[in-house]
C-alpha cells in the first residue's frame, strides 16, 4: 500500500514502536529550534541531564522577549548566548528575527525532522519538513541524542484545487480551514495538503498555512516538496538540501477535505478564539483602533510588500494606530530594498522589532475596549495585553483596508476606492545575510566558554515520584478551551521564564488570581492540588511553564474532559497526572473546593491499568477516570517526571 508524506517521513526516522496510527512511537530528529521565552528552561534541562554536546542540528533563538525592561531579559539572552556556544548550538542573535520565520528562510529542510519548543514549529511544514511543536523538555532530550515520542498520527488530506482571487491570500485560507476544523477535537491527526492547488502557492505562503494549523490542534501541517519548493530554496542559496517529496498514487487518508482556491473569501477570526471564522463581508464597518502587522504568520516578504503596496501614497486613518513587525532580517533588507520599508514609514506605521512583539503581548497592546487587527495567530482574551480588548485575525490585504479606512473593511472593496492589486511575487535574487548568526566553535574551544547566569536564573525544580495515592482538594474548577495563556500567562511576565518560583505566583492569574497562593498553603499541609478542566485543556502555546510551575505549586493532577497534545506530554514530562473523564458529564459533579481521592494511583499506573477511581469525599460519589498512558509514559509518572526519570537512567 502506498504511503502519504507524514508516513514516509515517520516511518523513515523509525527508532522505536509500529507505525500503526494511535500508537506511540520514537523517531529520529534532525533538526531542533528553541526560543528564549521556552529556551532557557530547555537548556537548564538539558544541563541539568548532563549531555555534553548537542547530537541535532540545533537552533537557539531570542526573538520572543526583546523588550529589555529590567535586567533579566538581557542576562536570559547572555545565558543562551554562552550555552549555545558552550555545546555547539548555533545562536541567532536579537534582532535576527523570529524563529519559526528565520529557520524557514535559512535552515528547514524538505523530508526531514525537526521539534521546537514553540507551538508554530510547523511552519516549516511549508517546506516539506515535519516539524513539530514540543515542550522545552522533550527538545533537551533530543538534543543530547534521545528520540521523539509521539503518537503515530491519523492523516487529514486537504485537497487544494484552483488558485486564489485577487485579495485573498493563504491567510484566509488557514481560516476557511479553521472554519472548518475548529481548534478543538484533531488531537491525534496531522495534516497534509496536496492537489493541483499546491502548485499556485510558493513556500511563504505554504508556511502561513502550515503556521496556523497549529490552532486546530493538529500535530503538524505538510505540503509537498515540489519546483515551487526548490524555486524558494535556491533563492536561500540552498539547493543542494532540496529533495522531492509526493505522496504515493494511492496513499491512504483517514479523511479528506477540498478546499476550491478560488473560491476563498477574505475571512476573519473574531474575538475570543482563532476558531470563531467569519467572512470579512459579514463583520465589515466595525470601527478599528489598532493594526499590528507581523507575527511568525504574516512577516515575510510577500506579506509586507502586499501591505506596502496597497499604502502606496496613503496615510493611517488618524483614529487607529498602526504598527509593522517584520520577520526577519531578511525581509527588513529585502522590503528595503525593494522600497516597501520606505512606503509603509511613509504610511505612518510604527516600525517594530524583528520580534514576536505585539504577539505575545508584551508591546503594543491596545487600549481599553479597543478594537485590534491583527496578522498573527491567537486571539484568546488578554493574550494581546488588554483583557477588554477585542482581537480579530485578518490577512495582511484585510489589515492593509483597515489601516485606509479604519474600519473592518472587505479588501475588494478596495478597487472602487480605485487601488490595484498588485501579485508580489518573490524576487529574483533573496539578500542572504547571515552575519547575525554565531556559529558553533571548534569542538576543543567549546570547553573554554564559561557560561553566564544572571541572579534571575534559578535551577529548574523536581517532583517527587507518584504517591501511592493521590489526596488532595479541587484548588481549582475551570470550563472548556482554557488555554495556556490563561493558565501561565506570558506577556509582561515573560522575564520570569527562567525563574520558576517567581513565574508561578501568576499560574492561573486571568482566571483566578488566589490559586498560587492556596496552592502553596496546601502544598505546606501535605494537600495535593489537583485542577479540573473541561474540553480542549491547555490549548495553544507549547510552553512548558503551563506545567512546570502548577507542578512547582503542588498541582498533582489535572482531570479534564480532554486534553490537548502539547500539554498532556508537558504534564507528563513534569510528573502530573492527565486524567479524563470516563465520562463528561461527571464533570458537573465536581466542585471546586471538593475534597478528593485517588487511591492506588501508583498501583494503576504500575499495573498499566486504563482506569482509576476518583472519590469525591465531599459530595460522596464514586468518578471514573482513564489514564491515557503509553507504557514509555507511565514509567515517566512513577519517576516524578522526564527529569528524575532521565538521571536515574531511565528507570521509575
Ligand atoms: C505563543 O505563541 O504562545 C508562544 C509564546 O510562541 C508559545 C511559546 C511560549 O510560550 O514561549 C508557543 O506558541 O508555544
Ligand atoms: Fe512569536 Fe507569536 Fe509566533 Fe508565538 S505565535 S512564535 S509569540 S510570533
């Protein structure tokens, strides 16, 4: 039987288990990215494991916290500067840009295997790479050589026939397929794109939709490796690492959807949730305040340089403001070049750092009830910065219209405002320039760098092995879809990443603001905290901190209705406990506040038992629980986490 390109590419990194979707299996990695806000966990971790060089070909970027309020983020980027140059990770220095974009650019590669510390690593699906986005943890561990464990994914194919409309752009095709997707309910698939479609989209665009997948839950987003493919990696000077890669004839999906190009609408993610698509037309006259222009979505070339264009000769509405964050270096050198830098100055934008930025809420947040605009990925509520806000996510043609008439508008209405579109195509020759990277040094001079630890870098803490039951109380009781954000917020405390006791007095802060300190009083008592979540728990980012610093906290299990992949491994990797509902409607049994129970835990996890018991000592009911855990996993749990697990040589 033929096979499709997530099952070439798995299956040719095979290193343990069946490739038989639902199971789990270890997989050779090639390549690995980290960013500063997940980086400095992931390389105390790998110090801490006691790996002395690095075995993939890895990437360490600062691009998420560049602000530089206070001293801890410069002492973060001189950390990751001395440890990349200690283990021979090659340092892309601030400034360079933002990793998922950059690594597109200059390092991706067709057929291979990468994993990142951040949710958006399948951007690189765009190439033709399967690229996945992990916890800090599981990076270490494939840095000093271990394999990557996931679940064999179920393959969705898109079909792309046609080719896009004027005005519409990949962007509005990741929402059509978030419009139908949604972010919840594709944990255990991945999807691939092909069809004839494919062909009429070049890489940039490609990664704009693999970018988004990320949203829906998805373990990663493929297209093929095609001319278009090596049209864009000769223009990076990088031929030589192109290979073709198609799926069989007659390769087998577990589901297809068709996507008609040319039927694409300009779409539009409204507030709280990148799932809640609506067409441009249906929300159009909504008044703007702000719009943000960037994010590892829409920062490229041909992104800024549609946007410039449309502004050609033209100035911000005067009651929004306007802001430009581009990709990388790269593109600020090449908009310039091709005047696009000089237009959008001209159009009254406020040029931003090559940097996540206004993305991760850590600048440009918008003021109170404010309407944003915005090209990247993730509207959740306060994300932005301002919890009143109201985000939607727009192509960068829709935010282009905006900026003119300030307001939600239609970009094909911008013809009778007599403004032609203009096709960007990618430029002859790419300006390549990678002056702003710092390579690995000799091997015997790697040994000499001292590496550099500011007084806000604090050893990453450990758990203790899994109790023989679990006695605690419901600290806390949240609904459906929360997402990361909501329970480790990043923004203005992204300084705290390397400071996990400091980090944690904000777990849960947009929800709940007393839940670190009654965690702590239970802790003090010996009274494990467990967390009840509904569907979708821990949605979004990669971040580990969504795991670590609950755990640091005393948190010893989540019980959900679902849980999302990232994080159920993230819980795992720091010894706590995912448990769903047998069944969902239990859910309403419990309270916050109950007094629970999970007798012989330990005993069920040793025994690979597929259930255990929650007593609810308060309302004096009996709960049914599934522990969805692979043998690999369950070893995991009993040691207290990866950490503990790995420097006792991989034994509970
Ligand atoms: C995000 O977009 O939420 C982030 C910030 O890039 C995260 C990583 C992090 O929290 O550092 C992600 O997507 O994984
Ligand atoms: Fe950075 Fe935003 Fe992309 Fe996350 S989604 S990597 S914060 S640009």
């Amino acid at each position: 039987m033929g096979k499709n390109i997530i099952q070439k590419i798995i299956d040719s990194h095979l290193v343990e288990g069946r490739p038989i979707p639902g199971e789990e299996v270890g997989i050779r990695v090639d390549q690995t990215l980290t960013q500063d806000a997940t980086g400095t966990a992931a390389y105390l971790e790998f110090e801490a494991m006691g790996f002395k060089e690095v075995e993939t070909e890895a990437v360490s970027y600062v691009d998420h916290n560049t602000v530089q309020v206070g001293f801890e983020n410069a002492d973060d980027h001189n950390y990751l500067r001395t440890v990349a140059k200690r283990y021979g990770i090659i340092f892309s220095r601030p400034g360079n840009g933002i990793c998922h974009q950059v690594q597109l650019e200059r390092f991706a590669k067709p057929g291979r295997v990468l994993i990142g510390s951040d949710s958006h690593t399948p951007t690189a699906g765009g190439i033709g790479e399967l690229a996945i986005g992990v916890g800090g943890l599981d990076v270490a561990v494939a840095m000093g050589g271990g394999p990557y464990y996931l679940t064999y994914p179920k393959v969705i194919k898109i079909e792309l026939t046609g080719k896009l409309m004027p005005w519409v752009s990949a962007k509005d095709v990741v929402l059509t397929v978030l419009s139908i997707l949604h972010t919840k309910g594709n944990v255990g698939y991945a999807i691939e794109y092909g069809g004839e479609g494919v062909k009429t989209l070049t890489v940039p665009e490609r990664a704009t939709i693999t970018n988004m997948g990320a949203e829906t839950g998805v373990t990663t987003s493929i297209f093929p490796s095609d001319e278009m493919t090596y049209d864009f990696m000769k223009k990076e000077g990088r031929e030589k690492d192109w290979v073709e890669l198609k799926a069989d004839p007659d390769a087998q999906y577990d589901k297809v959807i068709k996507i008609n190009l040319s039927e694409v609408e300009p779409m539009i993610a409204c507030p709280d949730s990148p799932g809640n698509v609506k067409k441009v037309s249906e929300v159009e006259g909504l008044k703007v305040d702000q719009v943000a222009v960037g994010s590892c979505t829409n920062s490229s070339y041909r992104d800024l340089m549609t946007v410039a264009n449309i502004l050609k000769g033209r100035v911000a509405h005067e009651d929004l403001e306007f802001g430009v964050a581009p990709g990388s270096r790269q593109v600020i050198e090449m908009i310039d070049e091709g005047k696009g830098l000089e237009t959008l100055v001209k159009a009254g934008a406020r040029i931003f750092e090559s940097a996540c930025g206004f993305c991760i809420g850590n600048s440009f947040a918008p003021g109170t009830n404010a309407v944003s605009l915005r090209t990247n990925n993730r509207n959740f509520k306060g994300r932005c910065g301002t919890k009143s806000a109201k985000v939607y996510l727009v192509s960068p043609e829709t935010a282009a219209a905006a900026v003119i008439t300030g307001k939600i508008t239609d970009p094909r209405k911008l013809e009778d405002m007599g403004i032609k579109y203009e096709d960007v195509k990618l430029p002859d020759r790419f300006i390549l320039d990678d002056s702003m990277f710092i390579f690995p040094l000799p091997k015997e001079e790697r040994e000499k760098v001292e590496i550099f630890r500011g007084p806000n870098i604090k050893p990453i803490p450990n758990n203790d092995p899994l109790a023989e039951t679990i006695k605690g109380t419901v600290t806390i009781k949240v609904g459906d879809k929360v997402t990361t954000d909501h329970i480790m917020p990043a923004g203005a405390y992204l300084k705290l990443r390397s400071n996990v006791p400091k980090y944690a007095t904000h777990v849960f802060e947009p929800i709940d603001p007393s839940f670190p300190q009654r965690a702590l009083n239970n802790k003090e008592k010996g009274i494990a905290n467990i967390i009840v979540g509904g569907e979708s728990y821990g949605q979004g980012s990669s971040r580990e901190h969504a795991a670590l610093c609950p755990m640091y906290l005393g948190v010893k299990a989540v019980v959900a209705k679902s849980i999302e992949r990232i994080h159920q491994a993230n819980l795992v990797n720091f010894g706590i406990a995912p448990l769903l509902f047998e069944n969902p409607s239990d859910y309403d049994l419990i309270e916050q506040g109950d007094d629970v129970e999970i007798p012989d835990i330990r005993k069920a996890v040793e025994d690979g038992e597929k259930e255990v018991i929650l007593k609810d000592l308060t309302k004096n009911k009996e709960i049914k629980l599934k522990l969805f855990l692979s043998d690999r996993q369950r070893k995991i749990i009993l040691a207290g986490g990866l950490l503990p697990f790995t420097a006792r040589g991989g034994k509970a």
